[in-house]
C-alpha cells in the first residue's frame, strides 16, 4: 500500500471500499476509494474481504465455472444448464475454436466425470446428467464444418442473457412461468412464478432451506431488455444486491423480455416488454423494472 504521492504507506491497516462513482453523478468510469468506516461513506458499493468458500456439493471442485454448474443445479435445478447456449456452457467465446473448445471441455470433464463417483450414487446421476451436457455441447461446438457450427449455434442461441453467468441472479426462462385462468380478460392470460416444479430434488443434496415447511419463496424479479443499455448498466448493482438478500432467504431473479422465440417481438415494440405476455402482465413501458412475487 502507497501513499497518494507514492511514498510507502506506515499507518497502521485499514479496510478499503471502493466505488465506481458517488450517487447522482453522471459518470461512473473513475474507480474511487475511502477509508473511512463503510456507515460514514453512503456512496459505497463494493467492500473486499478474503472468505473461504467450501461446501460438501463443491468440494474436490477446484475449476471456478465447474463451481458454479454446480451452484446452478443446487438452486435452480439441473434442466437449468440445458438451456444455456453451448460456449456458456462450456465457457468459452462464441468463436473459440476447435483445439479452445476441446482444451476447456477436458478441463471440465475432469470435475464431472461420473467415473470419479463410483462410491458416491447420491452424486453419480447428477455428474451424469451435467457431464452429457458438456459433452453434447463439446460434440456441437467442435465440429470442421463452419456453417454446420454455426447452425448449432444459432439453434441454440441465447447469449443475450446479460444474467448468464451471474454468481446470485437466477436467469429465469419462460418454462418456469406458469400461464393460468384467473378470471380477467387478460388477452395473454397471467403468469405465476413457478420455479420449484422445476428443481428435481432427487438429484440435488437438498438443504436445510428446501426441506422447511414453508411453502412459500419471495422473490425479487428484475424484468429487463438485452436491447436496453441502462438494463446491462445496472448488472453489477443487481448481482451485489442478490448476494445479500440470499441470506435473508430472498431468492432474486431476472427474465429478458422478448428474448425467446416463444414470444417474438413485434415490430413496433423494441423492448418485447409488450410482445411477450410475461413481461406486458406487469403493464411497464420501459425497462428495467422490478416486481417482487411470492412464489407458492
């Protein structure tokens, strides 16, 4: 640690907030810093401590995105991963090419190999299931046929998920709504949340939180657009607020309107929040906007 004039730092330790810019200004590209206890500084976003992250799903996983596959089946249920577009799923670049795609795919077939798990059926099936997956994507994403891999990858295309690969926001597809009669005259009818039907329990180490009594999930839900600029800028605002409502038992999720083919946009509508029904129920013109459910 330096002073500001580049002299080594002698006080005594001290905590470092850093923030990308102080409310109301409308800039935020310079990083700025304070020392200052984090309840004197209300501009601050970002607080850096060293944790340990261990769990008995994770352990013997070193490879950071083989960690978060993992995470994902934990909170969300294992069909989640099959509707990641390939190189997500693999995590590389859209364009990787063949030697990136079978580097990386070796790399994650050493965390879940069901072959590892012989002692271990509980797990095996769950290693199964994700190591087909990668493979599957392995097989689409390697072949010497440009235009026969780039067919594949435009079937299963859906890069525009600006929640992909986020460590506390669930990017929530249009299977875990539920479109119901309630009555109204709702020309596209009503959607509920309805996440949990989806999480096959049987081949996740099911928590203490899943196996409670209650019946009920709360849910924060960031309803954006991939065509809108200000629904990517807020990205990292939404991830940290993710992270600490997940340990009041708040689950928070986000849906791209418009972004699936199941409800295509409409020509006079950009965003898709009034083409796809899930998205129009909530009668927003613009997005981002934010809704909280009670999923039941």
């Amino acid at each position: 640690r330096l002073n500001i004039d580049g002299t080594p730092w002698s006080g005594p330790p001290r905590s470092e907030y850093v923030a990308s810019g102080y409310f109301g200004e409308k800039e935020y590209s310079e990083v700025k810093s304070s020392v200052n206890d984090i309840d004197d500084m209300q501009f601050s976003m970002w607080a850096f401590k060293q944790v340990e992250i261990e769990s008995d799903e994770t352990a013997g996983v070193v490879d950071e995105h083989a960690q978060w596959l993992l995470r994902m089946t934990q909170s969300i249920g294992v069909d989640y991963l099959d509707k990641l577009p390939p190189f997500h799923l693999l995590d590389v670049e859209r364009e990787a090419s063949k030697s990136e795609v079978k580097a990386r795919f070796r790399e994650l077939s050493k965390s879940f190999h069901p072959d590892k798990l012989v002692n271990q059926p509980e797990k095996k099936e769950l290693f199964e299931r994700i190591f087909v997956l990668l493979q599957n994507a392995y097989q689409g994403l390697k072949s010497a046929d440009e235009a026969e891999k780039e067919k594949f990858r435009v079937q299963a295309e859906s890069a525009s998920q600006i929640f992909a690969h986020s460590q506390h926001v669930i990017e929530l597809l249009p299977f875990h709504w539920t479109k119901i009669d309630d009555g109204t005259n709702e020309t596209n009818g009503r959607y509920i949340l309805n996440v949990a039907s989806h999480i096959n329990s049987t081949l996740l180490n099911v928590t203490d939180e899943v196996e409670s009594d209650s019946t009920e999930q709360l849910w924060v839900t960031f309803m954006y657009s991939a065509r809108c600029s200000m629904s990517r800028s807020v990205v990292g605002v939404v991830d940290l607020a993710a992270r600490h409502l997940a340990q009041l038992g708040i689950k928070v999720g986000a849906y791209g309107c418009g972004l699936y083919k199941e409800f295509p946009i409409e020509k006079d509508d950009v965003l898709g929040v009034k083409s796809d029904p899930i998205c129009s129920q909530f009668h927003r013109r613009e997005t981002p906007n934010v809704h909280v459910i009670v999923e039941t």
